[in-house]
C-alpha cells in the first residue's frame, strides 16, 4: 500500500510517499518539503493569508517531486492522507481541498491526520525507532505535552502547558532579544556563545507537583532583565540568551524524567521542532543514560512539520485497525484538535 501525505498546518508545505505491507513498520520511500520562512521573515511570523495561498502554489509540484523521486506514478498510490488539524484554519483548507481533490480525481480513498500524531510517530522513521509503550514529550511551536503512548491511538495526558508552550518561549525571547525569525533556532545559535549560569530566571512550575508547564513568567521574566540591561544589552545578548535556553530545557528534562517516574516506564520519545535543540538533546541524553532509560527522537530533518510524519502516522494507523481511509470527499478541518479526543 502506498501512501501519499499532505502536511499544510502552519508555513511548511510538505509531501511525503510511505510504503506499508501491513506488517513491519510503514516506509519512507521519499519526501519534499517546502518552507515559507523567508517569506514571513519580513513580518517576524506568520502571516496566515500568504501561508495559504503559498500551499496552493507548492502542493502539487511537490506531489509530482515526491513522486518522480519514489519512481512511482500518482495511479498507484493507495491512500492520500492529509493533516486536518491543528493549525491555521485556511492553511489546513488547503491542503485537505488538494488530498481530497485527488482522490476524488483517483477514485482512491482519503485520511485526514492529526498533526501532533505525526509528530508524536515521527521517530519511527528514524533508525532507532522506539517500541510501545513510552512516554512522550511533544515540544512543537504551539504545543508542549507528556503523554503515555501503549500504541497508535492510545494516548493518556499526563501533563501540558498551561500558557505559552516551549517553543513560544524560545521565539518570543527572541524577539525581546532583537533576533530575526525563526526566534527559536535563532536563540538557540546566540546561546551557544553566551553563560548559562548568567541570569538567575525562574522555572515555572519545576515544583508544582504535577506534569504541567507554563513558560509565560519566563518570558516575563526575560523581558524584565533585558530592560535591566538597558544600553548594554546587546553585549550581554548571548549571555540572557543562554539562561533564557537553560531554564526552558531544565523545565522539560526534569518533567520528563518525573512523568517516566510517576508511569513506570523506561523509554521516552521526543517529537516536534523543539525536539531539534541541542541542549534540549545533550541534557536529555545524559540524565536518560544516568536512569538506563531509552530515548529516542526524529530524525533531525523530520523534527519540523513535514509530510512524512502524516502520511506515516496515516499507515501506522491503517495497520493497527484503529482507523481505515474511506472515499468520502467532503472534508473538514479541526483548527483546534486535542490529541486525546476522539477522531
């Protein structure tokens, strides 16, 4: 069974062919993936008018790219997946009108797929990939979660942000910091020149007793210090950007570590953007390697939104019965979509 998938939730466009058999792991037979970054550089984020009418542009040539690459052609593709929700709600539009647009013209049937899903089986692709259960850290732009994962579609929320996610953090300090789009790789970079132990910033919630997170104070917090600074921050730029880093990753390798306590497990996944940070990887790594516990994550080119992650998480879901493609064409879209509500 082939598998084509559309990914179109935010300012990536991104096709993807996935080839399952219906027993080993589904395979990535090739990828495209188009990013809209220096489009909204200009505007310092996301401009969801032009996000949408760049997928209109990009979808198909991608699809054909993707296609040419694999060496098949578009008649033997089984299944078009797409990615129905979360995310900007004209973006997503477009790429389930695209997806259901060619099955229609295919006579084949369609998937739509929940964007954290993808992220959350994306380690799969990898070539360690984990085995269930485990527990989840989910660390995209909008979304910081821990879930326990038993299998495809079974998931139980152990904990999630309560206000900013990590990755609004890491872009909005950014921002405070004067530095261009994307914030949070742009951080990332400065804070490897700077102290980590510079600034004394708080850890929202480290003690709270629970698996939640909230990153609003830090960002206070952040803006506090750099008005301290005044006329000499941007000697000390490297140095807040560092303990801006240093107090996100603290927060989620110490909330990890708790939630694989509280469920007793020892393997943990880490998926979505965040999940590409070095510091978040080299702490991470070496606090899992002290307990004898597994770690896994995505490929670094799949970390970010793509269509590989949908149209696996389309097959993996297929193979495990939880849920089949039909030819139904009138779609919707679900903006807001919680990954632990029913399909």
């Amino acid at each position: 069974m082939l598998v084509l998938g559309f990914e179109s939730s935010c300012d990536e466009t991104g096709v993807a062919l996935v080839q399952s058999d219906g027993t080993q792991l589904p395979r990535l037979l090739a990828h495209a993936l188009h990013s809209q970054v220096r489009m909204h550089a200009d505007y310092g984020g996301v401009v969801p008018e032009l996000a949408s009418r760049d997928h209109i542009r990009r979808a198909l040539p991608l699809a054909e790219a993707v296609l040419r690459e694999a060496g098949r052609s578009v008649a033997e593709v089984d299944v078009v997946a797409y990615t129905r929700g979360p995310g900007l709600a004209g973006a997503l539009l477009v790429g389930a009108g695209v997806a259901c647009a060619l099955g229609a013209a295919l006579d084949k049937p369609v998937l739509g797929v929940h964007h954290l899903e993808g992220h959350l089986l994306s380690p799969f692709m990898s070539a360690d990939p984990p085995e269930f259960p485990f527990v989840v850290l989910l660390v995209s732009g909008g979304h910081t979660q821990l879930m326990r994962v038993d299998g495809v579609g079974r998931y139980a929320m152990l904990g999630e942000t309560i206000d900013d996610a990590a990755g609004e953090a890491f872009d909005k300090s950014a921002k405070l910091l004067g530095l261009g789009y994307p914030g949070g790789p742009a951080l990332a970079r400065l804070a490897e020149q700077g102290d980590a132990k510079a600034f004394a910033l708080p850890r929202p919630l480290l003690h709270s007793g629970d698996l939640d997170f909230s990153f609003a104070g830090l960002k206070t917090a952040v803006l506090t210090q750099a008005k301290k600074l005044g006329q000499a921050l941007p000697e000390r730029s490297a140095d807040l950007a560092a303990s801006t880093q240093a107090a996100i990753v603290d927060v989620l390798v110490r909330k990890s570590l708790a939630a694989l306590k509280e469920s007793g497990l020892q393997r943990l996944v880490v998926a979505g953007g965040v999940g590409a940070n070095r510091e978040l990887r080299a702490q991470l790594d070496a606090a899992c390697a002290k307990r004898r516990v597994r770690v896994h994550y995505p490929e670094l080119a799949l970390c970010t939104d793509n269509g590989a992650m949908i149209a696996m998480a389309a097959a993996m879901r297929m193979q495990a019965g939880v849920q089949q493609a039909e030819r139904r064409y009138a779609f919707d879209v679900k903006p807001r979509w919680p990954l632990d509500a029913p399909v």
